[in-house]
C-alpha cells in the first residue's frame, strides 16, 4: 500500500487547511477524482473514521450503529453500512461505470493505476490521530489492497520519523513510504512580495514602516501568509478611502487621462502633498507661481512627474535584483539574505550611507574571479529582462567587464610562470650569505608594497560601477514627488487594526461611544457624563472616578441620577419600574467584560449596611437586622463589595 508523507515545517499555522484543500484540487484535478480528507477531531474511533471516509468518498450520509451488522449490506441514498467491504463494493461498482479511456488521458500516475484511479485518504494531522486508529486502518485496508488501491497521504507538522514512532514495525511494513515536503512559509512569503510589491505591473506600493508591521505580524504571530495577504488587502483599502487623489492609483496612461479630469479642489489636493511642496520650493519663482495658481500648467507637470514616478519604480527593481545578487552570498549576510530585507533597507533611508552597505563592498571587493563572472552573468540577465529602457548602456558595460574576466584568464597565467623563474634564477645566481639576504629584503618588501593586479584593479571597478547604481537608482521613495498617490505609509492605522488590544478598545467604546458610533447626541466635554450615552457607558465612567472598592450606594443612585436626569427642572421622571428595569443590566455586562469582580465573602459592615428596599437606599446602623440587610441585598446585588478588575 501506497503511503506519502507531506512535511508541513513546523508547526500548525492556519495556511495548512489551504494547502491541504489546493491539493486535493490538484489530485482531483489530475490524479483521481476520489479524495477523503480526514481530521483526527472527525475519528475518533474506527467507526468514525470510516463513516467519515465513506461520507466523503460517496457524498452522502452514513450510519454508524449499521456496523453492528457484518453480513448486512445496504446501499441507499441516505443510509449506507460503513464497512471497508461496502468500500470495496462501491469502488467496483463506480469504476465500471467510468469511461477508462477519458479516465487514462486525465492521469498523471504510475501505470499500477492506469485501469482505475486510485483512492487517496489524507490525513491532515497524523500527530493527532490516536494510534489504535491508525493502526487498524492500515491492517485492515492492506487486506483489500488488490481490489481498492488505496494511497495515504499523512501530514507531520514535527518530523518524518514520527511515522515509526506512531506505528510499531509490523504495520509501517505494510507501507510503501515516500517523502515529499511542501516550501516553508518563508519562501511562500517571499514569492508574495516578489509578485505584488517588487514589480512595476502594480502601481499600487507600501512604505517601509507599513511592510515592516506586516512582516513583523508574519515572523513573530502567525506564521500566515493568508493573512498576510489580508493585511495587504487591508492597506489597499486604507490607501483608496483615506487618500483622496488615490484615483490617480493606477496604469501610467489611465493616470494621465484622469489628471486632466482634475477638479479645482483635487489640483488643491495635489498642491498640499509634502513631497510637492518640497518640489515645488526647488523651483524658480515664475514656475513655482504657475504651480500655485494654474490648474492647467499644475496639471502638465503632474502628468510628467507620474511617468516619472513610473520609470523610477521600474529601474528601481531591476537595480534592487542586481545589489540582492551581489549580497545574498556574502559572508553573515550584511544587508540580509531575503530580497525583502534588502528593500526595507533601501525604503528606509539611503543604503549607501549605511554601515552595512559599506561591509558590503568590502565583501564583494573580496570576491574571487569564478564568483564575480557568475553574478555578473546574473546582472546582465536581470537588466536584460528588466522593464526599464535606461540599462542599454549598463548592459554593454556588465558584459565588457565579462570579457575582460575571460582575457585576465589567460595572460595572468603566463605572467606568474614567467615571475616565478626569474625570482628562482636571481636566488640561483647569488650565493654568498649578504647578496641572499639583501634579496630576501628586497622580495619582502616588494610584497609590502605589492601593487594591485590586473583583476584587482578590474574587481574594484566592477564594484564601484554596481556602486554607482546603486546611488543612481536606489534613492528612497518618500524622497520622490507625488509617492503620498501611490504608498501607503499610515502603519499606525494598519498597527491599531491588526495588533488587537481587546481592552483598549473596550475602554474607547465605554469611556466615548461616539468613536465608534458617530452619533453627534453622544458627544459631550472631557469629564461630563450624558444621559444620552448607553447604560454600560454610564456605569463605566462612575466606576472610574472610584478606587479599588466601589461604594453600592454610591454608584448605584449616581447612575440613577445621571440616567432620570432631564434638562427641564420642571419634566417628569422616569418611573420607578423603568429604572428597576434598567440598573441591574448594565452592572452584569461590567461584571461580564471582567471590569469589576463580585467579592463572594460574607459581607463586612463597618459602618453602615445598605438595603435596597422598593426603589429607595435605606442606611441603617451596623449589627440591626443584619439578616434582613443580607437578604435584601442580595436580592438585587451579588455580593456588598466589588472590586475592580484589571482596568484600574
């Protein structure tokens, strides 16, 4: 029987319920259109696992209590015994219908299963299937493998050699066990990033702080690329509602069409950018007067400062591959080993300013002939593809630089033979101990002061060219006009939506519900309390005038003052019944968000007990009638003290 094992890297992460799913589509698609998908919380036993096995293999609904039966076969449409015979009998039953001429053309598998496709049961976390399960499930499948060919697919989070630790040598023998292993979330993630952000086909672009959170959410949360993605959706959404020339977001020639449908208001708009201002104030006076005051010329310039921006993205990337091709192999990886790394480093600030971009070079001016002819092949690879039309030149000059690698080749072999017998003949030729060791001096000295070589000198100047690039094309983004149209640099909002602080916001909601409900009734001064305001709201801001115990009394008839508060003096007041109805919600709510604790002691009197007695607080002298006291508070109060939970 037919078993893989798909490694999973890691741990459990929410990305292994897609990647299960794609497969199966795949097998589907190409392989068998029978596929189970099992999860150990479906099967428990093997009953289990077998109804859910059926279930899915005939889409339809099973019975496990027909198990009790094994000489009883039923198959209907809602009504099925689970039995792997009752498998065995369907599959028969199902391939002989199918056409094996439409089948064979579709299969991509060996030819063990080329008269009938196989039927794949995956399970999804083998960890967590219990043994006994496991177990009987392969003994009892092997016993029918020459009428069902069956392959299992078993997915490990862990190690492969969890296989032999789940199954004793007599069952794993049954199997014929292969690995495979899917990418790490790593790589998936930066396939992600080489796709949507390090290409020109999107205008759409993220700031260095921006894709920091997100990476930062990756690395350090969950593992997800699916929510990556999310959060890059999210930023889309954020830079469109909340950028209001964000319609200029798009291809380069729809931009153009839409600036020249620029309102009065919208050329304003572009006028307040930072980054055109900055323009702005560069220019000469009559220029910068047009600017500021004519719409049409305002309009010319930005359709030329757009396609700017477009052909900057465009070499940037080009540039960013050929810098990542030179660093990616150095020595403790200055700029960073991921392409991501680097780009963060180039958003920030100007890298050739930094101390690791000077390591760099150091590194790289370090490199031996065999390494740099590789990377620069890469170079020209990659500038030759590369969207950009201002690389012509860069390309000649890489591949100069090749050919001449290629020359040193030869010529510096011959150099160094013909160096090696000359010094041997002078050594030969002087024999006397003061003429030998005047050589020696002179031979040591000449390698103190060697000169560079021809490749030395040829290194240095590949270098320097790639260095030159860099400072041409590398420039950060924030450092280009009009780069607020196409990034998004708010990470403040994307943190607040993102990294969840449940209490923070449950304390914005209960100390000012017009942050989240917008409704102009609701607002009110610093410290002032409305009655207007939801109950909860009201009862929260009296619990945070208090210490660490509460009062009952207190704050029980200051709700009730602040809810049947009236701006007439002269209104009716709410009923009693209204106010009874309504005081004892919210103070279970509080309680239930985990604001305030109920003491359940026995209640402490020390001056006075409170009784909530009809609709009015009656103070009586500690030590008369206590049992009444008890008995009517906690008729309406859990407890006679509350404390306050973790807000405080």
């Amino acid at each position: 029987m037919e078993s893989d094992q798909i490694g999973n890297r890691g741990v459990n992460v929410t990305d292994h319920d897609l990647t299960f799913r794609n497969l199966s589509e795949a097998l589907q698609n190409n392989i068998t259109p029978y596929i189970a998908l099992l999860e150990a919380k479906d099967c428990s036993g093997i009953k289990n696992l077998m109804q859910k096995l059926m279930g899915q293999l005939m889409n339809c609904s099973t019975d496990v209590a027909s198990l009790e039966d094994e000489d009883y076969v039923q198959v209907s449409q809602n009504r099925i015994r689970c039995s792997m015979k009752s498998l065995v009998d369907w599959y028969e039953s199902v391939t002989k219908k199918t056409d094996s001429e439409t089948l064979s053309k579709k299969r991509t598998s060996s030819s063990k299963h080329q008269q009938s496709p196989p039927v794949v049961v995956i399970f999804k976390d083998m960890e967590s299937f219990t043994t006994k399960v496991l177990q009987d499930f392969i003994v009892i499948s092997s016993q029918h493998i020459c009428e069902l060919p069956l392959v299992l697919i078993f997915g490990i989070a862990t190690s492969p050699m969890i296989i032999h630790s789940l199954l004793p040598h007599s069952v794993s023998s049954l199997l014929c066990i292969e690995l495979f292993q899917s990418l790490s979330c790593k790589e998936h993630l930066s396939t992600v990033i080489d796709k949507l952000l390090l290409t020109s086909r999107f205008p759409f672009k993220l700031g260095e702080k921006v894709l920091q959170v997100l990476i930062n959410i990756f690395l350090y949360h969950d593992f997800s690329v699916w929510n990556f993605i999310r959060g890059f959706q999210l930023c889309i959404v954020e830079h469109f509602y909340s950028q209001p020339l964000s319609v200029l977001c798009c291809q380069l020639a729809d931009a153009k069409e839409r600036v020249n449908s620029l309102s009065h208001d919208q050329c304003e708009n572009v006028r307040r950018l930072p980054s055109f201002r900055r323009y702005v104030e560069r220019q000469e006076a009559e220029k910068q007067i047009a600017l500021l005051t004519a719409d049409s010329f305002l309009k010319e310039t930005t359709q030329k400062l757009l396609e700017d921006l477009h052909v900057y993205h465009e070499n940037y990337v080009s540039v960013l591959r050929c810098l990542h091709v030179f660093t990616c192999s150095l020595p403790k990886y200055p700029l960073g080993k991921q392409i991501r790394e680097l780009h963060c480093a180039c958003l920030e600030n100007r890298v050739w300013e930094t101390e690791d971009y000077e390591s760099s070079l150091q590194l790289a001016r370090m490199l031996n002939k065999s390494d740099l002819e590789t990377i620069l092949q890469q170079c020209v690879e990659i500038l030759v593809s590369s969207a950009g039309n201002e690389f012509d030149k860069a390309v000649e000059k890489l591949k100069e630089f090749l050919t001449q690698f290629q020359k040193l080749e030869v010529a510096e072999a011959f150099q160094e033979q013909d160096v090696s017998v000359s010094s041997q003949k002078e050594l030969q030729k002087k024999t006397d101990l003061y003429h030998l060791q005047k050589t020696l001096l002179e031979l040591k000295d000449s390698r103190r002061s060697k000169k560079l070589t021809k490749f030395e000198m040829l290194r240095f100047e590949v270098v320097d060219y790639i260095d030159s690039l860099v400072r041409n094309y590398l420039v950060p983004a924030d450092h280009k006009t009009l780069h607020e149209v196409v990034y998004f640099n708010t990470a403040s909002v994307l943190r607040g939506h993102l990294n969840a602080a449940p209490r923070i916001a449950l304390h914005t909601a209960l100390n000012n519900p017009y942050n989240y409900l917008k409704n102009q009734a609701l607002k009110s001064d610093g410290g002032s309390i409305s009655n207007k305001a939801p109950d909860i709201c009201i009862v929260y801001k009296l619990h945070l005038e208090c210490g660490r115990l509460i009062n009952l009394v207190d704050w029980l008839e200051a709700f009730s003052t602040v809810v049947t508060a009236v701006e007439e003096p002269n209104a009716d007041t709410a009923s009693s019944d209204q106010v009874d109805d309504i005081i004892q919600y919210p103070f279970s709510l509080l309680s239930s968000l985990t604001f305030v604790n109920h003491r359940i002691n026995e209640p402490r009197f020390s001056k006075f007990s409170f009784v909530f007695a009809g609709n009015q607080f009656q103070k009586n002298k500690a030590g008369s009638d206590s049992l009444n006291v008890l008995e009517m508070s906690q008729k309406y109060i859990s407890s006679s003290a509350v404390g306050l939970g973790g807000s405080r």
